[in-house]
C-alpha cells in the first residue's frame, strides 16, 4: 500500500496522479492522505498554475496522459465535491482511461455516472454562488476591503467563485468569507485563505445604500398576482435566504399575497372589466378551511414556514398561574420549550424573588412560532403583526380554556394585545390588576425590554417591575381567607 500526501486541491492531484501513473500504482493500491496546510494564505494568480510545492509535483517522472476534453472538465469539476474519497475516486477515474477504458468517461458506467453527478452537483453550487453572493459596502469608506459578503457553498467551489468576481469587479477590494475560507481580492490579486474567514468579521458592518435601492427595487417588482411559491423556491432555495438581503421581504410579501394582496392585484384587473356588479359578502367570499389539527399542523400563518417547529405551552395542567410572552426565540425555536433563552433566564430569576418557581406556572407564548430575519448568521427576533397574533389566538384560547389560570400575567405589549384581541398601550396597563376570563391579569414588561437596557440599574428597575407583577399574581392566586 502506498500513501500519497497531496494538498486539497485539484493542482496537487493532477501532479500526484501522473507521477502514480508513471509508476503504474493500481488505485486499490493507493492511500490518499491529505497534506496539513499550515501557510496562513495562499496566494493565486488569475492563471493559477500547479502548486509547485506539492512532493509530487517535484517528482522527475510524470506520465502523459491525454483525456478528452469533455474528461478534463468532468475532473476538475468533480474536484470540488465534497467528499473525503474524491481524490482516490478521481484517481480511480483517471487510471482507467490511462489503461485504454473509454467507458469510464461514460454516463452508462457506474464510475462514469458517478463522475457526471459530482461534476453536475459542483457546477450548480458554482452557479448558486454566483447567484445569491451579495457583496454588502462597508460602512467606513476608506475601509479593505472595500466590499464584504458571507456565503456558504455546498461544494469547495470559494475559489472558483473568487476568481470569476475578481473579473468582474475592477480594482475595488472584497472579501467571502465562507465556512471553510475566505478570499480576498485587493484590486490586484487574489489571496485565498483555506483555514476561514480573515481577521475581523466584516459582516454587519454595513450600511450599504445600493442595498437598500435593491431592496426597493425587488419590493416594487414584485406582482402578488402571479406569484407561483413553489417556482420561487425552486429559483431561489430557501437554504439561501439568509444570506440575502431581499430574502427577508418574501416571506411578508407571500403571506400579503396569500391574505389579500393577491385577490386585491387580480381585482384591480378585473375591475377594470365592464359587466355587472355584483355584491358578495367578505365573510362568504372566503375559502372554507378546515381547522388545524394539532400545533404541528398549523398553516393558519405563514410563520411555520421559516420555524424550526412550534413551541406549545409548559406547565401544570392547571397551573393557577399563566405568564404570556409574545413569541419564541432563537433558543426556544431550536429547544421546542418556551422561556430557555437570555430573556427565560432573567425571567426565571424574576420568578424566583418573587416567591414562585418556574415548576408552579405554565408558561406560553402569544405566537408559537418563531418569526425572524436573516442578519448575516444571525436570525434576528422580528416582532409578530397583528394578524399573526390575531391567527395563533385560536391556540391561546385552548390554552385559556383547558388551564382556566386564576390570573394571567402579560408579558410585553405582544401579549397583552393578545389577550385583549385589540392594540393596546402596556402603559396604560401596567399599574393594575384587571378582570378577564373569569379571573385576573397582570400586565408588566418583557423580560427582554430589561435585557435591552443600557445600563445595569436601568435592567434592575425593569426587572423590579416584572418581580412586583408577580408577586402581585402570587396574592392574586392564592388570596388569603378573610378573616372570620
Ligand atoms: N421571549 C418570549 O416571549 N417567549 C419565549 O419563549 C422566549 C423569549
């Protein structure tokens, strides 16, 4: 058995595999093992030749191999899937045709057919990048790179990608970072870097006006009319949203279609028509849906669709006590549970002072699905709109009904106009108890409003008000017998 320690890169294999043929090493015969790269950054030209520091590269005897053309690029492009077997593979690919088998660059053998499908698989994750890589211009003009974009490819496909934007963009300086390494392109050369990303997370640094006209101009060309989701998705998959800045107004924009806009695009055509009018009452006009027959199952909004899952309610069945919040979080749509994040931790400490743990309550939201925007990695919390809010009453109200809690505390203005179905200012709710559903609400602030507070007294002051809350629904619960 031979052990071939190459650099994970199509240059280094090429050298490798010809020295191997001119030894005639049988591929079951061969260990391919990939080389530490230790060298912080490459460096590569636009015509980037072999890596003449690979040990095979050095080697005096190479064989000459001709391979069709169509083969070559089958090769090189099946070079970039990611598999840990790919070197051997190819190697396997390549030994065949030296030994005068044809069929090995056909679709109709199992080799072949593999090939093709690697090769296929890279070219559309090349087209992907160069679709959805979205270059975001630095805030600080005078800052390199000038231009910064995150992406994260499903094939080793960074530098190819690299190089077709270092000749389209001119001198200006960019940098992709990607999960697996980053290029920088700094008006004159290309400086790829295997490990990750460079120094410094560009990524939210931004303030790009470009972008915010693209945007606008995505917005504008968008015709609820014809929208066709499953066409949209398949163009633009869904893997790739967060790392686009328009992606965050599809799903707004869908569930706008779904619930109106569509009708209301189609009606402007239509009405344009001569005919009779005839009156039809909204009420009637509407689809007749059938009712959802478990969380899971919920498409009564668009918010599933971008969910990890839904977070029901927590708690005794008949927990005197209920605490609303608005939605789940990052955490908590990740963990199925409600409350588990930064804000659940200081509610939870809440909880505590005020004489009660977490055990006794039964903890729900206002939304039970986790509604988002994409920041750079990030999924940045979005407030629910009213008729999200409005949709997952349905789900409340079971709750309200099989708890029957003697007093509901609110948590934040979500939840409160959850539980009063109308829009409401907390302010003017805060100071006192109040009657509903055959028992008692308290409203007070979210945990994470404290969270947001710039200084830590202005934190304690809001988490002084949330214990209070509490403890007021502790006497509210359990009142004390009057006396006699
Ligand atoms: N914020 C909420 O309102 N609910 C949760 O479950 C977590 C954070």
């Amino acid at each position: 058995m031979r052990t071939i320690v190459i650099e994970d890169r199509f240059a280094a294999w090429r050298a490798a595999s010809l020295a191997a043929l001119a030894e005639d090493l049988r591929p079951e015969s061969i260990q391919w093992r990939l080389a530490e790269t230790g060298a912080p950054q490459q460096q590569a030209s636009l015509d980037y030749t072999p890596d003449s520091r690979s040990p095979a590269a050095a080697s005096p005897r190479m064989a000459e191999v001709q391979v069709s053309k169509e083969l070559a690029a089958l090769l090189k492009d099946a070079a970039s899937f990611r598999d840990p077997e790919r070197w051997a593979f190819l190697y396997k690919v390549l030994w065949r045709w030296h030994h005068g088998d044809r069929s090995v660059a056909s679709a109709a053998d199992i080799d072949g057919s593999r090939l093709y499908r690697m090769a296929k698989s890279v070219r559309r994750a090349q087209h992907d990048m160069i679709a959805y890589v979205r270059f975001r211009k630095q805030r600080d003009t005078q800052a390199v790179p000038e231009y910064v974009a995150w992406y994260e490819p499903d094939h080793d496909v960074l530098e190819w990608a690299a190089e077709h934007f270092a000749q389209r963009m001119g001198r200006s300086s960019w940098l992709i970072t990607t999960p697996r390494g980053a290029a920088f392109w700094d008006g004159g050369a290309l400086h790829l870097d295997a490990r990750g990303a460079l120094p410094g997370d560009h990524r939210y640094d931004s303030e790009d006006e470009a972008e915010a006209l693209w945007i606008a101009y995505y917005r504008s060309t968008f015709n609820p009319a014809r929208l066709n989701e499953e066409a949209l998705e398949q163009h633009m998959p869904v893997r790739f949203w967060k790392g686009l800045p328009e992606a965050h107004l599809i799903p707004g924009m869908i569930s706008e279609a779904r619930s109106g806009a569509r009708r209301l695009a189609q009606a402007s055509g239509v009405g344009s028509l001569d005919g009779k009018v005839i009156a039809v009452e909204a009420e009637t006009a509407q689809p007749v849906r059938e009712p959802p027959s478990s969380l899971d199952a919920c498409r009564r909004c668009d918010l599933w669709r971008h969910a990890t899952q839904a977070v029901s309610g927590v708690g005794p069945a008949r927990a005197r006590i209920m605490l609303l919040g608005e939605q789940p979080g990052d955490q908590e749509d990740l963990s199925g549970q409600p409350f588990v994040g930064p804000a659940g931790q200081l509610l939870s400490v809440a909880i505590e002072r005020a004489g009660l743990s977490r055990e006794q309550v039964y903890l729900t939201n206002a939304v039970k699905h986790f509604k988002w925007e994409p920041r750079g990695k990030r999924r940045l919390h979005k407030t629910p709109a009213q008729r999200e809010v409005e949709a997952c009453y349905y789900w409340l109200e079971r709750e309200l009904n099989a708890v029957r809690p003697a007093v509901i505390v609110a948590l934040g203005a979500t939840a409160l106009t959850a539980l009063l179905r109308e829009k409401v200012s907390l302010r003017d709710y805060v100071s006192a108890p109040f009657e509903i559903h055959g028992g008692w609400a308290v409203a007070t602030w979210h945990p994470s409003f404290a969270l947001r507070q710039q200084d830590e007294s202005a934190r304690d002051t809001v988490l002084g008000d949330i214990t209070r809350a509490l403890v007021r629904a502790r006497a509210l619960a359990n009142p004390t017998p009057s006396p006699g």
